[in-house]
C-alpha cells in the first residue's frame, strides 16, 4: 500500500486563465486501519472472505481453504491454509492475497502456512458455496 496519485486533465481553457494543464493530487492511505484494533477469528475471516481463487468465483473460506487462525499477542496471526490441487499455479498468489487482507484488516506479522494434510476435498465447501457451483 501507500500513496496513490490521482491526477485529471482539465479540458481546453481560455488563454488568459491561470487553471490550465494537467493537475495532481495525493491521497496518502494509512498502511493500518486507525486506532489499535484487537484482532479476533472473526475479523481474520471476514479480511478473507474478500479473497477468491482466481479459477472459481468462491472465497477461500468458502471453499473450506481455512485451516487455522492463530491470532498471538501484538496482533501477529498465523494461518495454515490449503489449496485446492497442490499442483495450483496460483498458490503463491492467493497466500499473498490471505497475507494482504489481513494486515489490512489489522495485524502486524502474518506468516501463512500452505499445508496439504489433510487434503482439500469438495466436502470442505460451505453449503453456499456448493450451491453457487452446482454441487
């Protein structure tokens, strides 16, 4: 995260005017929500409930992708998740996605673990997501 730059061109102006050309500005967001936030599991959750698994328009947690929330002192979380196959090419990207939402949401050290025991099957989806695909 950081700063992000807007910038907008002005449509033709009359000669004599001063407000003319290309305009910036910058909108500093915060790198952590304000405040001191005391993590919870549900909190945790609901940060990846935004992740999707770029193949199949599901959360992570929906899919059943969620092992374990570890949530220690100073808001540092440790979660062990899964994926799909262990051959998926977007591992490494949806880890950094989880990784992402919840130091959005709040923490200040994430260390995810992609563990394969026990291995993800279709039985781990929630009913909604099941129903969303047709299972």
């Amino acid at each position: 995260m950081g700063m992000k730059k807007i910038f907008s061109i002005k449509p033709d102006t009359p000669a004599e005017s001063s407000d003319k050309g290309v305009s910036f500005k910058k909108f500093d967001k915060s790198e952590k929500p304000t405040g001191n936030i005391e993590l919870t599991d549900e909190i945790v959750y609901d940060a990846l409930k935004t992740v999707y698994d770029p193949e199949i328009p599901v959360s992570i947690v929906d899919l059943g992708l969620i092992y374990d929330v570890a949530i220690s002192s100073g808001n540092n979380v440790n979660l062990k998740m899964t994926l799909t196959t262990p051959g998926c090419g977007m591992g490494a990207m949806i880890a950094g996605q989880a990784e992402d939402a919840i130091k959005d949401a709040g923490a200040n050290n994430v260390l995810v673990e992609v563990v394969w025991d026990p291995p993800w099957n279709p039985d781990m989806m929630s009913d909604e997501a099941k129903e969303k695909l047709g299972i």
